[in-house]
C-alpha cells in the first residue's frame, strides 16, 4: 500500500520546488524527503522527480500522481479530524488582498481545508485598506494583507520591495515624461507609496486606468497603456521591470497576518501556522 508520509514529502516537495524548503515544512531532514521519494518510486516503478536540473520538476509520471496523492492526502485529514479529540470546527471569515491571492493563496488554503475539514472558510478579497476597514465593522476574522514600512498592525510574515512594470520600459519616452499610472483605487497601499514617491522626486504623473481587480490592472499594463507596481515576486507574465533610473525607487511593503479581537483563537493560530509554514518559500526580510 502507499505510503502517507511518503506522499506528503511528494506533495510538498512539489509545492516548495525543494528538498531542503520541504524538510523545513515537514519537520523532517532533506535527507529523509529523498529516502521518501526514493521510496515512493522504487514502490510505483515509475521516476517522479526530474533530477537533472537544479530546480525539482515533475516528471509525467509525477504529474499523474500528484492529484491522487493530494486526494488521498485530503481523505486521511478528514478521517483523522473525525475521530480526534480536538477536532476544529465552526466558520472563519478571511480576507486577502488581490496580490496575495495571485501569488500564495492556493496552497494555504489547500492545507488549511484538509486538515481542517470541518471548518468553514468565507473568503472576501478585496484592497487592503478595504479589508482592514472591514475588520474595523467586525465583518472580517483575519485578514492577509499588506502594510506599509513603519506601521505595527497585524503580525510580520515578511518584507518585499515594489517595482515598477510595464510592456515596455521605454513607454515613459512617448508620454513627454508624464508617468502614465495604472492603480487600484483609493484605499491602496500600492498606489500611495508609488504617488508619494514621484512627488518626492517632482515627477509628473497622472492616472490613466484604476480597477479594482489584479487582473484587470495586469491587462492595462500588458495592453501597454502605463505603468504598475507590484511587489517585485509578483511580476505578471509579458511585464518587465523598468530599472534604469527614470524613476524613483520605491519602499518595501510588508504582508502581514492581523486577527481580530474576539475571533475564535484556535482557528487563527490553525490559519497562522499554514502561512507560515507556506512564506517559507516567499522572500523574506533582509
């Protein structure tokens, strides 16, 4: 029969693209991940990990298996959580912003719910400022958000700086200067720090497409219509850092776990202890 701990090392090893990185997620040595996997294979007769490169890959085989690893993976969590005493339950009202939605929120979530099957996550995603006001009504849990530099809400996950991106870097030249934007609306963290710091430097610049969802912003910049910041880790497809000095620099920007008074506990440390388990991958403060 397969084995669990067997395919949990090759879940995670998948997730983290790391021997190392899934050793730190498990508790385990890298060493232990690879008798793991070695295992795994020699059971199956088939190779799942590409080792040639320096980056881990699946091979065909291992894409095969990955669904049904995770399914029995999330069997075993909702049968164990049946029969445990201290079983978890009730519902949780989380909120996430846009980028952190676009970048990690996949694999949280997909922890979270196996070994959490009984309970209920209602998720909002919205600007962070958004969701902080939110929190503030009592309409939010726990909220996954950004912060600036300087501000003490919430508990640190980590630090990332923000770039600026567009289709082109030399789009500024057809604009005689004018930094065309692309933004969120107000509130937004992102488009402050970008405005406050073309201000800084006297830079013109004016507002040329806001919406109110990432991929929106995306398809603006990729359609070449301005320039958009995100953090650096974040950078959608076709778009390319513009770093030759025609604009300012721009400060980090740090996400951050913030609870709310009176939510149930146990469900946030249980939501807290997945993130931090899964940023061990995302970049961390210098």
């Amino acid at each position: 029969m397969l084995n669990l701990h067997h395919l949990s090392s090759f879940v995670t090893l998948e997730q983290t693209g790391s021997f190392t990185l899934a050793g730190e997620q498990l508790g385990i040595g890298q060493s232990t991940v690879s008798q793991h996997i070695q295992r795994l294979e020699t059971f199956l007769g088939q190779r799942l990990i590409e080792r040639s490169t320096h980056q881990v890959r699946l091979t065909a085989e291992g894409e095969a298996l990955l669904g049904y690893a995770r399914s029995m993976l999330d069997i075993n969590g909702k049968v164990s959580s049946l029969f445990t005493a201290n079983r978890l339950r009730g519902r949780l009202r989380l909120g996430v912003s846009e980028d952190f939605v676009a970048n990690r929120l996949t694999v949280i979530l997909e922890d979270f719910i196996r070994l959490y099957p009984l309970v209920d996550l209602e998720l909002t995603v919205a600007l962070s400022g958004v969701l902080y006001q939110m929190q503030d009504n009592g309409d939010l849990d726990v909220v996954l958000a950004k912060r600036r530099l300087g501000d003490r809400l919430g508990r640190f996950l980590y630090r990332e700086p923000l770039v600026w991106l567009a289709r082109d870097p030399e789009i500024l030249k057809a604009h005689d200067g004018v930094v065309p934007l692309i933004a969120f609306p107000q509130p937004s963290i992102t488009r402050k720090v970008a405005q406050e710091a073309l201000d800084r430097k006297g830079i013109a610049w004016r507002i040329v497409c806001t919406c109110g969802s990432l991929s929106g912003l995306v398809a603006a910049a990729q359609a070449g219509m301005g320039v958009l910041v995100q953090p650096r880790s974040m950078t959608p497809a076709a778009l390319r850092e513009i770093t030759q000095g025609s604009l300012p620099a721009l400060e980090d920007v740090e996400f951050v776990l913030v609870p709310r008074k009176g939510a149930n506990p146990e469900l946030v440390e249980a939501l807290a202890a997945r993130v931090v388990a899964k940023v061990a991958i995302a970049p961390h403060t210098p």
